[in-house]
C-alpha cells in the first residue's frame, strides 16, 4: 500500500537534533509493530530507501543531508512525500572506490562483518564529503580504524 502525504521538516523533541519528518498514520494499524519499519520514499519526486523510526510523538524520518541535498528545504519548509513499505531486504551497496581501497589493504573482509546499520553509516560519511581529498582522508580513518 502506498501512502501519499505532505509534512512539515521539524526538529526531533529530546536530545537528538535531528530533523524529522513525521509520518501521519498509526505504524502499529498499518503495518503491525512499534518498531523501526524499512520504507522506500519519494520526498518531493526524489526517492530514497530509508527507516521509520518509533517515537513517542509517533514514527518519523529523519531528513539527511542526502534528502536535503536533493530537495534544498530547510526546518520549518513542506515536503509531499510518497512511502511505502519496503518489502525486499535490502543489501549494502559498497561503492566500488571504497571497495578498492579496503581490498588493497587487505580489510574489506573486515569491514563487510560489520552490522549493516554501521557499514550504511560509514558508506554515508564517505559519500557525505564534497572534496575528493576529504572523501580520501575519511577511507583512510576508516582503514584505521578497521585495523585496530
């Protein structure tokens, strides 16, 4: 089932500062849990697989800089959101850069053990950077940190 809504980016209540976008509808009715659920969305016509995230005001998103990237809103602007549950697992995808620099020293078996949830943020940190150098030197601290 695919549910069609426009929200507000707004700031999580507690410790985290994250922005949020919350979903409109009861998870628990909808699709039988509290907890976390896989979803796939499309924020204002650009599409990402992402998580609802339980809370106590209800299940949210949390809008990243990849979202923000491609839709250019701020806290406090309106998104149309289109989401649906994501009914395949989905698999990490490591890009092949970083691949290659993890095999050539010898830890991508290493990294790959990882939980999917860790390797996901680190893929993410790498992609993050705008200079090749930064994307360079965050492998590196990677690698590193790998090694101990």
């Amino acid at each position: 089932m695919v549910y069609e809504f426009d929200s507000e980016i707004q700031l999580l209540e507690g410790k985290m500062k994250w922005k949020v976008v919350y979903f409109p509808y009861t998870v628990r009715e909808l699709f039988n849990t509290n907890g976390k659920v896989s979803i796939q969305i499309s924020v204002d016509g650009h599409e990402f697989d992402h998580t609802l995230l339980p809370s106590k005001n209800g299940h949210y998103f949390v809008y990243n800089e990849f979202i923000r990237r491609a839709v250019q809103k701020e806290l406090g602007d309106r998104l149309h959101v289109i989401l649906k549950k994501c009914e395949h697992s989905r698999n990490i995808v490591v890009p092949d850069y970083i691949t290659k620099n993890l095999e050539e020293h010898h830890i991508l078996d290493t990294f790959l053990t990882q939980p999917d949830y860790i390797k996901r943020e680190q893929i993410n940190y790498i992609e993050l950077a705008k200079k090749e150098e930064t994307k360079n030197r965050r492998i590196l601290a990677l690698i590193d940190k790998l090694k101990d």
